[in-house]
C-alpha cells in the first residue's frame, strides 16, 4: 500500500483544484476552508510549490495562487 506524507497529501489537493481553474487566483485559505484542511500547512505547502516553479503567485489583496 502507498503511503503519502500530509504535504504530499496537501500539495495533490491543491494542485488538482488549481487544475480544475485554470487563470483563477486562489488563496491558500480558501483551498484550506474548501478542503477543511489546515490553513497553516497549505500555505506553508503552496510557497513550496511556487518556490518549484509548479504554480505561480502574487501577493496583494488580489493575490494568490494559480497555474
């Protein structure tokens, strides 16, 4: 049986959402309250992501993550 970490868990959810909307900017608190997922370790998972270059990011008011 395979085993995934909680992060790897985080950043398949966050990456199949984003996926989902394409060109729509997410933020990391509402991938977390539309997974009931904490809101702490999806932030901490999408900086890693865009810091892969596997997601890009903007910050402001408007800001958030997308593909």
């Amino acid at each position: 049986m395979l085993q995934i970490t909680k992060r790897v868990d985080y950043a398949l959810v966050a990456l199949s959402h984003l996926a989902l909307h394409p060109g729509e900017r997410q933020s990391a608190r509402g991938l977390a309250d539309a997974y009931f997922l904490s809101q702490t370790l999806m932030a901490n998972v999408l900086k890693q992501l865009a810091k892969a270059e596997l997601v890009s990011s903007s910050r402001g008011t408007h800001g958030g993550y997308e593909f």
